[in-house]
C-alpha cells in the first residue's frame, strides 16, 4: 500500500510536530531524531544515571495499522514515552468515539495537535519522574 493519506497528513503537520518536540528536547539537551519507519514524527532520548535510555515520540499513527480500521484512512497523534518496561502513551481522544480521524478532516486533525500542544508540556515532569526511579547505586 501507498499510504498517500497518511504520508499527507504527515507533511501537514510535520513542522509543528517537529517544533514541539524541539522544545521538549531542549529541556534534556538532546537531539531530535525524526522517524520515517511505520510510523512518522520524532523522537528523543533521554539517558539515566543507572545507564537506562526512555524514548520520547511523538507520532501520526494509522487506524488501521493498530487493527482498528482500514489502512490509511484514518489516524491520530500519539506521544509515547518507553524504555522497554516502563511505558506511558496518549493520544488525542484515546479511548473514546473521537480518536481516529479521517486524513481529509483537516478540522478534526487541527484540533488534534490542539490536543498534543497542551499534553507536550507535560512530557518533561514525567521524565524528570522516571529519571528519579533510577536503581539505587551500590553502596561502598
């Protein structure tokens, strides 16, 4: 499959998704990296002292690609934080009637990112949370 809506509505919000996850990066001193794999969008990483590494993404996910619709119709954004045990994501609406929206509803998506906008500043106390359960350091 082409995923010509999803790749659309990817370079629609592109930029913005990129801006937002600049300034949460800043806030740790780390690089963006943008994600061109099944998903799109961007993602950083934070180190911790017990050498544990958490992604942060934020990323236009696809309906039909989480088995809930078909493929490149409908979507969201999703903001993911995982270091392969500890795992938190949300998306605009998740759970609920209004989580996928189709690609050609640019209402929809705008008040999506609307949505990510006011959760991304959360994103940097719940890091500074995962970073204080760092395993204890041995003790001499």
């Amino acid at each position: 499959m082409a995923w010509e809506n999803y790749g659309s509505r990817y370079e629609k919000h592109r930029q913005e998704m990129k801006t937002l996850m600049e300034a949460a990066a800043a806030e740790f001193g780390v690089e963006l990296t943008e994600e061109n794999g099944d998903d799109k969008g961007f993602s950083f990483p934070v180190e911790r002292g017990d050498g544990a590494v958490l992604w942060v993404e934020l990323l236009v996910v696809d309906a039909g690609d989480m088995g809930e619709g078909p493929e490149d119709s409908q979507g969201n954004f999703i903001v993911r934080l995982g270091d392969g045990e500890y795992t938190q994501s949300w998306g605009p609406g998740n759970y609920t009637a209004e989580c996928w929206a189709d690609y050609d509803d640019d209402e929809a998506w705008g008040g999506k990112l609307h949505s990510v906008r006011d959760q991304i500043i959360a994103v940097p106390s719940m890091v500074e949370e995962w970073k204080a359960k760092a395993a204890p350091s041995p003790q001499s």
